[in-house]
C-alpha cells in the first residue's frame, strides 16, 4: 500500500496524541475515502447539469 506523508502544526500533534485510543491513520483514509466520493457525485451532478443547458439550448422556443 503507497504512503502519503502530511507535514502539521505542532499544536495539532499534540492534541491528536492526546488521544491514543484513535487510529488516526484508518480514521484519515475513511475522511480521504468520503471526500474522494462526494467529488465523484459533485462531477456527476455537474456533467447532469451541462447536459440539461445543452438541451435546453438546443430546443428551440415556444411562443
């Protein structure tokens, strides 16, 4: 599995070991994996969305 480095401020490292009972590395990859999914939908809404004013600019007028 691939390794992905963060640099943080000092305060936070200590505040995150302040808690031991976390694993933070599983908690990160869980919020990477919810993030990564909202982008696919917000990409999937936003093609919807140009097909939509595609068609509704192909169609002509109604008087």
């Amino acid at each position: 599995m691939p390794t992905f480095t963060v640099s943080i401020p000092t305060d936070l490292k200590e505040k995150i070991d302040r808690h031991p009972e976390i694993n933070w590395p599983e908690y990160l990859k869980q919020k990477f994996g919810v993030r990564i999914n909202e982008l696919k939908k917000f990409k999937k809404s936003r093609r919807n969305l140009n097909a939509v004013q595609l068609r509704l600019a192909a169609k002509p007028l109604r008087k």
